[in-house]
C-alpha cells in the first residue's frame, strides 16, 4: 500500500468467537449476530459471511445502509434493523427485506398504513429510557399490530451486573408478553440477550439472543474472562518512513522547546490521530524490532513518532505495531486503551474503520 498504516482483521478468530457462543446457548436458540455499525468497524460484509459461516442463524444490524450493503453482496439471510429511522422511512425499509423495529405507536402506524409491510419485531422499554413501547401504551400497540407480521419482542437490559436491576426490568418485560398474549399475538420470539446478559444469565436466552461485543472481543475486565473470546481487531500497524538523529543539546520542536539532555533518534510512523488515535499524551509504546519504544513528543494527524535511541540499526521501512504482537512483544487491546483513555467498545471499531483493511484468514491475508 502507498501510505503503509493498516488493521488486520481476523476473520477466523470472529468465527471462532461465533462458534463458541453458537455452543454455549444450544441448538434451540438463534443466534442474531449484531454487526452493527459498518460490522463494529470491520466491514459488515466481510464479518457477516464469517459469522454465518460460522453457526449465526441471522444478523442485526443498526442503520439502513448496512442492511443495505448485506442485500447488494447477496447476503440473504434474516437482517433485524434496530430502531433508526423516522416513521416516514418506513416504505424505504421495507424495501431492504427485512426485519424491521417498532418503537413507539408512531413508527407502528407508519408501517401499518403500507401496502406490504415487513416484517416486524417490537422493542420494549422496560427501564433503560431510551427507544421502546412503554408500558402505558403496550396495549395499544398490541392491539394496533394485530394486522401486521409481528413475530418478536426485544429489550435492552441495563446494569448487568446487578441481579436484582435485571429482575425489576425481566418482570417488565414479562408483563409486556403477558399483553402480547393476551392481544393474540402468541409465540413471538422473545430477545433479551445481548453480550453482558448472555454471559451472565443463561436463563434468559429464550428462542434468540443477540450478541455482538462478545463475538468481537470488545467486553471488558471479569465480561471478557467469561467471554474467553479472541480479538477480531488484531492488529494496527505502521512502518517507518524517516530515522533522524538530534545530538545532545539540539530541540526537537514537538517534543518542546527545552534542548534534548541526551543524543536521540526519533522514527516517524505514518499513522496518526486522523485514524482514531489521540494527539497529546499519554501516547502509550509501539513495537519495532521486537521491544517496546516509546511514543513521544504529540501526535499529529498524519504521523506519529518514536523514540527508538535504545535500539540499533532501525531504518526506514521496519514494521511498527501499535496493537498486536512482533515476535515475543506484544501491546494488548486493553493496554492501548489504557493509555488512551478510552473503552475497547470505541476505540477498536474507530481504528478498523479508519484505517486500511486487512482481513486475515488463520493468520494469512484473505
């Protein structure tokens, strides 16, 4: 590649991770991979042929143009759109084949009015207070998709690792297939489990389940030892492009106006904060020649650089690794976003969106 900064997306370790949830919930469950947001970075094509490959029984995606995007590459498979859209987009959505969210009585009117409507799964508000039928209008909303294919009910469960938070919003939950019942509306799938309350409820798998930081490793602390799962953003990578020495006494203008106490010599990456890293610091270490060097001075967009004094013979074209492993060294995800200040959730989708693709298949190039 021209400017040499890329990611390496491992598509093997995303099936791998898929299968292991595929085992984990049985045979009697689906399995709605998310891939929300462009696949969390990694390219919604790429990654929902992997996780079909690999045991998913249906997609869910957050936006209309990545249900688009699966359709155009021949993806034919079962794609829930989460709620996105205004009600006058219901005739465009309809349109994708899919499955489409109702969230409030406006959004239920809107594809009720069409011809053909698509259809339907409902999301229920049971305490997060965000998108959702709440329960004032539950039996409303049942009654008014009596003419419509409402074939699920899902929720968000907020605060996971508070047994007694998730009964209160499970009980709320009941009480709205309790109205769905009572509607006419019998054997919906119900989906309550994405990645934290698959990991840590079982039981509340019901007929669908739809993780999607778990499949991509993008759980954090005590979440990912459970979830035991394999980075899917495996690595982001540079090469060196200029070595410069600065004796003793010269200033390096970046790295501030004080003179240099020592003899340095300072490596530029071309990879900077234009790709989702940060500017100032802390800037964290990168890998060349298989140690760990310092990142030093401020980031720029384009650029960042290293201080590579403690190493011999580094020159121009030597691969950097700023995520991942190079030979024994290695910098892990949670170190990079220690350093960073920011949570694996943002920062790993915002470097494999950035940054040139390179999707690996058992450690090889695909």
């Amino acid at each position: 590649m021209s400017r040499p900064a890329w990611v390496e997306i491992d598509l093997a370790a995303l099936r791998r991770n898929t299968a292991r949830v595929r085992a984990r919930i049985g045979a009697g469950v689906r399995l709605f991979a998310v891939v929300k947001s462009g696949g969390f970075g990694c390219g919604v094509v790429e990654v929902s042929r992997a996780v079909l490959a690999a045991g998913a029984d249906a997609l869910a995606v957050g936006n209309p143009e990545d249900a688009r995007a699966l359709r155009a590459a021949g993806i034919d498979a079962p794609v829930l759109l989460y709620a996105a859209t205004p009600p006058e987009a219901a005739g465009e959505v309809a349109a994708l084949d899919i499955i489409a969210t109702v969230h409030d009585l406006e959004s239920l009117a809107a594809y009720a009015a069409l011809p053909a409507p698509p259809e339907i799964f409902m999301k229920i508000e049971v305490g997060l207070g965000r998108l959702g039928v709440e329960a004032a209008h539950w039996a409303e909303a049942f009654e008014a998709a009596r003419g419509l294919r409402l074939t699920g009910l899902y929720t968000h469960l907020n605060r996971p690792e508070d047994s007694e938070a998730i009964a209160r919003q499970m009980a709320a939950f009941d009480s709205a297939c309790a109205a769905a019942r009572a509607a006419g509306h019998g054997d919906l799938v119900r989906m309550v489990a994405s990645s934290h309350v698959l990991l840590a409820y079982p039981e509340l798998n019901f007929e669908a389940v739809n993780p999607g930081r778990c499949l991509f490793d993008l759980v954090e602390g005590e979440w990912a030892e459970r979830a035991g799962a394999e980075p899917v953003v495996a690595a982001v990578k540079s090469r060196i492009i200029q070595v410069k020495r600065f004796p003793a006494g010269a200033v390096a203008g970046f790295l501030g106006p004080e003179p240099l106490a020592r003899e340095t010599r300072l490596a530029v990456a071309p990879i900077g904060f234009g790709d989702g890293l940060n500017h100032r610091a802390p800037l964290g270490e990168a890998i060349v020649r298989g140690r760990r060097v310092p990142l030093a001075g401020r980031r720029g967009i384009e650029h960042s650089v290293l201080d590579v004094t403690a190493l011999e013979d580094v020159a121009r074209g030597d691969e950097v690794v700023l995520l991942g492993r190079q030979g024994e060294a290695v910098v892990t995800a949670a170190e990079l976003g220690g350093w960073l200040g920011l949570p694996l959730m943002e920062l790993l989708p915002r470097l494999a969106r950035t940054l040139p693709r390179v999707y690996l298949d058992e450690g090889d190039p695909a």
